[in-house]
C-alpha cells in the first residue's frame, strides 16, 4: 500500500512533513492509473479525480483550509497553511450517471 501526497506548492509539501504524515510519494500531479486498492491519496484533487481515486479502492483525504479569497493564488507557506486552520478531512467521493437535461 502506498501513500501519495499530491501537491506542486512547496508550502504544502513542507505543512505535510512537519505533520510527520507518513508519505511514501511526493508528487505534484496524480496519475490515477497508478492508484491501487488499499492506497491512500491526500492532497486537492479535482473531484473528477478523487473519484477515480476512490473507485479503485484507495482512501482520499483532502488538504482542507479556509482560504480567504486576498489570499487565492497565492503561494502559501508551511507556517500559512498552519495558521489558515489546514487538517486532511477524508471523502468517499463517487460518480453518479448525469442527468438527461445536463449532457
């Protein structure tokens, strides 16, 4: 079983090390086809994503904080991410059929 942290911002990176998140994988985008059953996938990933991620059997957490919008788009430190109230909160994530008036 394998533990991916998903994140391009060095900030992040840095906030899941001083968690002490035991992380067998860094990267900064996720190639779905490489998620197996019994993984755990923690980063912000699209919920398209997520849903292929939970649909193989893995366990997604998301990187969840509140983000005022002065600070979207921005790079955020370690030290920011802590003080924005950062914590991985685990989904279930799963695709529905669409509807017929939304195709």
């Amino acid at each position: 079983m394998t533990t991916f942290f998903v994140s391009r911002h060095p900030g992040a990176i840095e906030w899941a090390k001083r968690q002490k998140l035991v992380v067998d994988q860094f990267v900064p985008h996720l190639d779905a086809a490489r998620v197996r059953s019994g993984d755990t996938v923690i980063g912000g990933l699209p919920v398209d994503l997520a849903a292929r991620v939970c649909a193989a059997g893995a366990r997604y957490h998301h990187l969840a904080l509140k983000l005022p919008v002065t600070l979207r788009g921005k790079e955020l430190s370690a030290d920011d991410l802590t003080q924005l109230g950062a914590r991985l909160e685990p989904f279930q994530i799963c695709a529905i059929p669409p509807r017929a008036d939304l195709k």
